[in-house]
C-alpha cells in the first residue's frame, strides 16, 4: 500500500530564512508520481509540482526547489528567501499508475508559519 | 485560479439531512474526482469519474453517492449526515482517465458543517 509521510507538523522561520519541507513516501511499484500541493489560509488545494519516479533530476522554479531521492524515498521541497506569503500547509502527495487505482495519496501536511 | 469551480461555498445543516455538493471540471478536463479533508482524517480520496461513468472509489461512504452528468459537471450527494461528515470537500480534475498520471487541479472546496 502507498504511504506519505511528512513528520514535520509545523515549522516556523523568520521571514528571509531558507526552508525545507521533508516528504517520505512508500510504494511497491516502480512508476509512481509525487506532488507537492500548498494549502493557503484561504483553503484552496494549489498545485506545485509533478514529478515521476524515472526522473531524479532535482527542479528549481524561482525561490522554490525539490529534491528527489529513490535511494531514501524522499521528495524534499526547499523555499528559498521565504516570505510571509509562503505561510501555508504543504502537502506531499503520491500515485501510484495501476490501472484504475490511480487516486492521489497524501500526507498529512506541514504547516509553515513565516515570521516577519 | 485552477478553472475548477465548486459550489456552494459553505454549508451548514443539521444530521440526518440529505445535501448535494456541485463541482465543475476545467475546460477539457474529463476526469472528475472527489476528495474529503478532515481534521482526523487528512485529505482523501472517494471517488473518480471520467466522462460520465466512476472510474475508481476509494474510502466513500455508502451514504454518499457521486454522478457525472452529460456536460462532465459532477455532483456529491451526502445522506443521512452526521457530525463526523463536516468536513471541506475538494473537487479535482484533470485531463484523461489516468488520474496518477496527470495532474490534478483542486477547486475551491465546499466547507460542509452538519450540527
């Protein structure tokens, strides 16, 4: 069965301070995908990132970039030069690609505090 | 602003009350799926529909029931509802079938409090 886990419950930084958000997951299939989905205050689900399990390139996009590693099941996410308007629950998400089962797996999330 | 919209906003009932959530896709999408937050919980996955017809099911109670109709809008049908059913109630679609695949956009949500 898939599992995430994102054992960090809350962080909080001091605004300008560098971020990273831990994401283990489990799987037994060789395709999976992982997501990364930011949950502002206002309560909407916003899509970050998909990555797929062939590519271990890490990805940068401006202050946010992802780190994936096969070897230790982790898809980490980093914010650089945080702001407060990066305060936010994170989520790490899984699929896996059999065929009729391919529903996203969450965490249970980070929330991060920014701190002006 | 992912394209997906979803109504009502909020709702407030009381148990035993029967409620209909309303979600409809990004233009193109044909996929629809239907996700539950709660507080014990977490985020997850009840139900996928792609092109009028449920494709895959996951932890949805047998009170609720789902539909895809003609024009690919999808509606959440939650029954005989108790305390433990208030919860925000995503909707998500993507382009295809093959949800783990793609990528899927949430709606806003629907905040469902029964009291």
């Amino acid at each position: 069965a898939q599992k995430v886990t994102q054992a960090q419950t809350e962080i909080s930084v001091v605004e300008k301070e560098d971020v990273t958000l831990d994401c283990v997951y489990e799987t037994r299939d060789t395709t999976y995908y992982l997501f990364w989905y930011k949950q502002p205050p206002s309560g909407e689900l916003v899509f970050l990132i998909r990555r797929n399990s062939f590519d271990e390139q890490n990805e940068i996009s401006g202050r946010y970039s992802w780190n994936f590693q096969k070897s230790t099941s982790s898809f980490n996410f980093t914010i650089t030069a945080s702001q407060v308007v990066d305060s936010a629950v994170y989520f790490c998400a899984l699929s896996e690609a059999d065929f009729g089962n391919e529903k996203l797996t969450f965490g249970t999330g980070t929330r991060l505090t920014i701190i002006p | 602003d992912s394209g997906v919209t979803q109504t009502p906003k909020h709702l407030i009932t009381a148990t035993g009350q029967r409620v209909t959530l309303r979600c409809s896709p990004r233009s193109g999408d044909l996929s629809v799926y239907w996700y539950q937050q709660s507080l014990d919980q977490g985020l997850q996955f009840l139900i996928q529909y792609y092109n009028g017809e449920e494709r895959a099911k996951g932890n949805i109670l047998e009170r609720f029931s789902a539909q895809q109709f003609p024009d690919l809008h999808s509606e959440l049908n939650l029954s005989s509802l108790e305390l433990g059913d208030s919860a925000l109630y995503f909707c998500a679609s993507s382009v295809g079938s093959r949800g783990g695949l793609e990528t899927q956009y949430f709606g806003p949500g629907t905040r469902l409090l029964v009291l």
